[in-house]
C-alpha cells in the first residue's frame, strides 16, 4: 500500500484538527526552510508531537483503550 493509499484510508476517521496538523506539516515540508531569527523549530516541535502521542497512546493502553 502507497503512502497516499494509506492517507486515504486512515483520513476519513480524522477529527478537523487531525486534517490541520496533516495538511501543516505537508505544507512545511514543501516550503523548504522555516528559518527566522529564533532559528527551525520545526524539528523540535516534530519530535515533542511524537513523544506527547506516544505518552498519549500508552496512556490508553493502560487505561484499557486502544490508542486512536
């Protein structure tokens, strides 16, 4: 399955929020450098995005849910 396949099949579940943070990222990536004077942040956010959803989702789980 194509990245874009996959898109497709995991959007419709999507809250609007969800469709934002997707659409934002794509739209970092394709703009090249965020570089001002406090430097790219980007990075930093990226990885303190993926280490709250992570905490988020083993929190889930061990209230007994499945991640979303």
């Amino acid at each position: 399955m194509t990245a874009k396949e996959q898109l497709l099949q995991e959007a419709p579940g999507w809250s609007e929020q969800d469709a934002e943070v997707a659409l934002r990222a794509v739209q970092r990536e394709h703009a090249g450098s965020d570089t001002d004077e406090w430097g790219n942040v980007s990075n930093v956010h990226d990885v303190a995005f993926g280490e709250t959803m992570q905490r988020l989702a083993k929190e889930e789980r061990a209230a007994g849910h499945e991640p979303w």
